[in-house]
C-alpha cells in the first residue's frame, strides 16, 4: 500500500470539512416556522390579531407574535405543542361548519363572536370535541400577551415595538429604565 500524497490528504480533509459545515443545513426546516404549518400559522396569526390589533401602535402581526409562539412551541413550551394541534383543528373545524371558512377567512367580527363563544366555553362537545375551547383560547391569548410584550429576545416584541408604545426605554435594565413623559 502506497502512502497518501499531502495532495491527497489535504484533498480528503477538505472534502470532509466541507461536509460538516454543510451538514447543519440539512437539519433546517423548510418555511418560515419551526413548530406551525404555514397554515397553522395563518390561523393562530390571525387569532393573535384579534387579541391585539393594529390602530396607531404596532398589532401583533407586527410585532412578530407568531415567531415568538413558534419559537417557544419547538422549545421552552414544547408540553404545550398537542394543546395547538387540537386547538387550531376544533377552531378551524368549528368554523367551516358555521362558516363554510377557516378562521383566518371569516369576517372580523365573526372572528371576535367565535372567540367570545371559546373564552366563555359556548361550545359542546360536539363542536369541541378535544380539550375546553376557554382553555385554548386563554393559552393562545397568555402567549401572545408574552410575545408582544416581551423582550424581543424571545422572537416576538419586534425592533421593541410595545415598548416604544408604552415609551419605555430599552433595552431593559432593571434599575436604570427610565420613562418618557
């Protein structure tokens, strides 16, 4: 057997060097999300919507709630990803029946009529059949409070925009905030 010339070696190296610093893309997800569909998201997004809205300050499509929501289903909340699955199939099955439409197709105010039936439990078991609809729709509600008043670290609370809207200074550190007049 012929020894390996340092053509070669330095060669083989290469090639396998340039495996492992390709192989971390193979791992990525397609799409923009890293727990939700693309339809998924479209539902919760326009959930999120609902509970803050865009008027003169930043809603929660602009301060990137849903990022925040998936980035914590795929980590910290991961206990939290079944109640989603279930949660978004009852919505959005509860909504073709009544609606003949998705969720995040059907008129504002049938948007908020749906969810004020969810959050005081309205619906039977027929209509809801896996979990309470309250129960989803104070989960969903309490995640996108946290992401839209969150520090942006965590994915949502883009570019700092509720804190601009509550004119707080940031980044946040405890003791040293101070407020605009």
């Amino acid at each position: 057997m012929s020894k390996p010339s340092r053509r070669d070696f330095i060669q083989s190296v290469s090639l396998a060097f340039g495996s492992i610093l390709l192989f971390p893309s193979c791992l990525q997800q397609s799409g923009n999300y890293r727990f939700f569909t693309s339809d998924e998201a479209k539902c919760i997004l326009a959930f999120c919507e609902q509970i803050i809205p865009k008027d003169e300050s930043a809603g929660a499509t602009d301060a990137g709630v849903i990022f925040y929501i998936d980035r914590q289903l795929s980590g910290v909340f991961h206990y939290d990803q079944q109640s989603y699955r279930n949660g978004i199939k009852n919505l959005q099955t509860y909504c073709s029946g009544k609606y003949g439409k998705n969720f995040e197709s059907i008129a504002s105010g049938d948007q908020i009529s749906v969810m004020k039936e969810m959050e005081s439990n309205q619906m039977n078991e027929t209509q809801w059949p896996i979990g309470k609809p309250s129960d989803f729709f104070n989960l969903v509600l309490s995640h996108s409070m946290q992401g839209f008043y969150g520090s942006p670290i965590h994915g949502g609370n883009k570019d700092y925009m509720s804190f601009e809207m509550l004119r707080i200074d940031y980044p946040l550190v405890i003791g040293q905030n101070r407020y605009r007049s």
